[in-house]
C-alpha cells in the first residue's frame, strides 16, 4: 500500500499515516475503497494502540 498511494492522485510522500489522509481526503477513490483503506488504517491504530 506505501507504494500505491503515491500513485493515487499525486499524493506526496511523508508518511503512509498523512498519505492516506491525504488520498480520502482528495475523494479520488470510489466509495468502497476509501471505506476499506480507512478500516486499515483504523485498524493499524488499534493495533498500535494495543502494544503499548
């Protein structure tokens, strides 16, 4: 996915947290896709959430 989203609408690369953002906030993406990438990152947050 880091190497897609740059790809996508000429989303600059910071970091996959700000290109994601980035990429939903642009609406570039059909609906359903941009749902599914939220859900990862949400995910991803949990995830990191629960580590600590």
């Amino acid at each position: 996915m880091g190497n897609t989203i740059p790809n996508i609408a000429g989303v600059k690369r910071r970091n996959l947290a700000d290109e994601i953002q980035e990429i939903l906030d642009s609406n570039s993406l059909p609906s359903y896709l941009a749902n599914v990438i939220d859900a990862f990152s949400i995910i991803r947050i949990v995830e990191r959430l629960w580590r600590v």
